[in-house]
C-alpha cells in the first residue's frame, strides 16, 4: 500500500512539474537521480569501484548543468 502511494506520488509530481516546464529541463533534472542511486550502492550495499560510477553520475550531473545554464 505504502509503494503505491509513493509511485502515485511521483506520477503527480512528473505530470506536474512537465505542465510548469519544458520537457528537457525536467527530465534532464530528474536524472540527477542517479547520482543517489550510486551514493545508495556505495553506503547500503558496499558496492566495488564507486569512483568509476561516480565518474559517470558526475559527467551526467554536469550534462544536466549545461543544459539548464548553456
């Protein structure tokens, strides 16, 4: 019930924050997400060779950067 109600949430959050923005700047925002799927893998689950993923979710992260300022 209660992963219901948070993948409900986060539908509503999208289909909002798409309606007050254009497309790119939100999708480009929400993958910002993997930066904490990577920090959750280092912490939680003591995953190997977290500088390589990091490397990655960085290079994503300053993708997101260029597009919001460039």
């Amino acid at each position: 019930m209660i992963l219901g109600l948070v993948m409900a949430a986060m539908v509503v959050s999208h289909f909002l924050a798409i309606s007050m923005v254009q497309a790119v700047y939100m999708i480009s925002l929400k993958r910002t997400s993997i930066l904490f799927g990577v920090l959750y893998g280092a912490f939680l689950f003591k995953e190997e060779k977290i500088g390589e993923r990091l490397v990655g979710a960085l290079i994503m992260i300053i993708g997101v950067f260029l597009i919001a300022f460039g």
